[in-house]
C-alpha cells in the first residue's frame, strides 16, 4: 500500500482550526466569538496587561456608534457611489429630535424608544429633502452640495436660539425665541430606561452613568443596523446601488429608475445617521453645537475608505481602527512623547515644539495613513472581493462568482479548448472555407 508523506519543505505549524469549516459557519463563530467579548469586556477589561492602551468602556461606544455612523455612509458612497461631505447634518436632525422630544426645553418628555423612530424618520425625510435637487449632479459638484448642506445645518442650530418671525405686523414666533438652545445646547435630555429592577435600582438607565449597559445597548443597535445594510446590499435595491455606482448611464438603459434608486440611498443612509443621533443625545443626556463640526464627516469617510468603500465588515473595522487610534492611542502615545519634545523645543527655542501635543495632528496622522493605503492597498483594510480584484486588476474571486476556484478554472480550460478546435475547423488544408459540418465546401450544388 502506497504511503503519502509530505514534502520535506513543507511548513508545519498550528492546525487551522477553520480549515473544514463552511465561510458562511466560520464567520458566524467569528461574530458570536466578538460578541461573547464585547459582553465580558467591561467587567475583565482593566485586568488585561497594558502592553497597548486598552480603550475604555465609554471609547469602546464611541467605536461602535462611529461604526454605526459609517455603516450609513457606506450605503451612500460605498453602494451607490455618491460622494457625500455633509454626512453629519443628519446627525444633527437625529440628535436635535431626541433633544426636543425628551428633555424640558418644551416640556416633552417622551419615552426614548419612540423618540428613536421619530428621529430615523426626521433624518431620512432630511436626506430625501436633499437628495431631491442633488440628482442632475454627479462626481466634485455632488460633493459641493453636499458639503454645504453638511455646514449649514449646525450653524443653524448654533444660532437659533433667539427666533424672530413677524409677519405684516403680526408676531408669528417670538420675542427671543430659545429652537435649539444655541451655542450652549440642550442640557438635559431624559435618558432611555427599562422598568427591569436589580443592583441599579428600579430602572435601569442607559447613561453615561452606566456605561456597561449603554454599550450593551450600542451593540445592539449596531447588530441591528449591520443585518439591515447586509439585507440592503443583497436586495434588488442593492444590485441596483451597485449598478449606478459602475455606470449610472448603463444603468438607466437597463430599466433602473435611478431618481428613485439615489434618493431612497440618500434617505436610508441618514436614517442612520438619525440612529446613532438619537442614541448619542440621550447616552450624553446632552447636545451641543460643536459636537457636529465638519470633522465627523470627514472622518466617518476616512473610516469607509480605510476599511474598504462597500465592504460591511470592513467600514465597523474601520471605524474601530481610526477611532482607537484617535481616542486611546494618541493619548497614550502623547503622555509619552510630548513633555520630551517641548524640552527640545525650549532648549532650541522653536517654538512649534515648544507648544507640541500629538492629539493635535491626529489629521495629519490620518492623511497619511490614508496616502500609504491609496498607494499599496487601494481597496482598504478589509474589503469586499468584487472591489479588491477590480483595484487590482485580476478576474473577480470564485466565491464572487458563486463557484468553486475548480469549476471555475475547468470552465475556462474548457472554453479555450472549444475556441481552438473552432479555429481548427474554420479552416480547409488547402485553406478554403469548410463548410457547418467541418467538410470543405464546393461550389456547385450538392
């Protein structure tokens, strides 16, 4: 009997576990295998040795309504190719909803969990209001609109705090009439609660004043929003997305309604921009103007670009990969670095060293990030494989295509050879056409 031994050069090393495991039933035991974590994290977490700053409880709900915030960009630019600058206008609408609806500034204090539907719905009417007089533009010009759309919502909200309507004499709204509380903001807001008694109290809270609970809840809103972009992006409506975003030209030959298809990428990409509003305003128990400066939009961006534009798993990476860096990392590494650099910077009389705080040029660190990225992994940290192979200018995967890299590579040696006994055929010995059946023809009749 034959014995197969292995080459002497081959590596032996730890068994893959996955090695026979289904991709489908491998990254499900993935996910249950981060959730099991993210559940026991904040209780072990202060324990695990520092050899990298550990983020805390509240960094971690940072990081995942961040990668909230760039899942719904992701079904703008990654989908449906719209380049969007002013994402955080519908963070606006989504945080100023829970903030009129639940706190005293009128008295309401609706519950949070109706607070939350009501604001979805506000920052998607928003983002079909401006994806309405949008859809001519394309490319920069889009990117323009966008970006003054994303500016002037919270100035708006930073200045109407004293509202003047009079109308032929008629004082409609006013004297000084306090909207969105202005530069000082809406403080307080009433948090979501659940009647579930124990070592908390009578209710329990999802505040800052309870970080572990306000993470449980974060997480799963972000399942929540994950199941639904991926529903979105293996729907009809994603295939269309994905068809504009190519070529919104050939598209529209095919019978897509691209007015109806980009407006409804604009409204439910806000909508959770919404979300995660509703839920920062009432985790925060506050909100405030200068927490909806341009900088979040770029930033949500650079989260879907770094992780890879389209990939659902790849932009959550993203967004906890830039967000670690910029809220625990940079820290971390600055109370390192920065007293050592201002003694240079003193002792050379250079003033930029003087004044030196890494945190500060978190940009510049980002930018370039970014630039290394665009030039040796253009499709992002993890991204779909549809896009990888495009960048990289290789035929798409066979999971892409729903075979095997087998089957795939047996059809192709098999339409080579069809091509090249056609060829042979084609062709008489004394080189006169042959005729359907490989037999040369003549010229008489038969």
């Amino acid at each position: 009997m034959a014995v197969i031994t292995s080459p002497a050069g081959a590596r032996r090393g730890f068994p893959n576990p996955f090695r026979d495991v289904s991709a489908n039933r491998r990254q499900r035991t993935i996910l249950i295998a981060l959730l099991a974590l993210a559940i026991a994290y904040p209780f072990f977490y202060q324990a695990i040795p520092e050899v990298l700053p550990r983020p805390s409880v509240n960094n971690l709900i940072v990081m995942v309504y961040y990668a909230m915030l760039a899942l719904g960009l992701n079904i703008v630019v990654g989908f449906a190719g719209l380049l969007d600058l002013g994402y955080v206008a519908f963070y606006v609408f989504g945080a100023y909803s829970t903030a009129f609806l639940a706190s005293p500034i009128f008295g309401l204090h609706v519950s949070w969990w109706l607070v939350i539907v009501v604001a979805v719905a506000v920052a998607a009417t928003a983002g079909i209001l401006l994806g309405a007089p949008t859809l001519r533009l394309r490319g920069d010009y889009l990117a323009i609109v966008t970006l003054g759309f994303g500016e002037i919502v919270p100035q708006l909200v930073r200045n109407l705090d004293k509202v003047n309507i009079n109308i032929l004499g008629v004082q409609v709204i006013g004297p000084d009439f306090n909207l969105t509380g202005g530069p000082l903001g809406i403080n307080p807001i009433d948090a979501p609660t659940l009647p579930i008694p124990g070592p908390w109290g009578r209710e329990l809270v999802f505040s800052n004043g309870n970080p572990a609970g306000s993470l449980y809840l974060a997480m799963g809103l972000l399942i929540l929003s994950f199941f639904v972009c991926r529903r979105l992006r293996d729907s009809r409506l994603g295939r269309a997305w994905m068809a504009i975003r190519e070529d919104e030209t050939a598209a529209a030959s095919m019978g897509i309604n691209t007015v109806t298809t980009k407006l409804l990428a604009f409204a439910l990409g806000a909508s959770f921009s919404g979300l995660v509003g509703a839920f920062v305003g009432a985790y925060q128990t506050a909100v405030f103007p200068e927490s909806f400066n341009f900088s979040v939009s770029i930033s949500i961006l650079i989260m879907v670009i770094l992780g890879g534009m389209g990939s659902l798993r790849g932009v959550i990476v993203g967004a906890f990969v830039m967000t670690y860096v910029s809220q625990t990392l940079l820290p971390f590494l600055g109370g390192i670095i920065d007293n050592p650099i201002r003694d240079v910077g003193k002792a050379t009389g250079i003033g930029l060293l003087e004044n030196f705080t890494l945190v500060a040029y978190n940009f510049l660190i980002f930018g370039v990030i970014l630039a290394l990225l665009m030039i040796f992994r253009p499709e992002g940290l993890l991204p779909a494989a549809a896009r990888k192979a495009e960048l990289h200018g290789e035929g798409v995967a066979a999971e892409a295509t729903f075979g095997t890299d087998t089957s795939v590579a047996s059809a192709a040696t098999e339409f080579e050879e069809q091509i090249g006994a056609i060829e042979e055929g084609a062709m008489a010995p004394d080189g006169a056409p042959s005729g359907p059946s490989g037999e040369r023809s003549s010229g008489g009749g038969a």
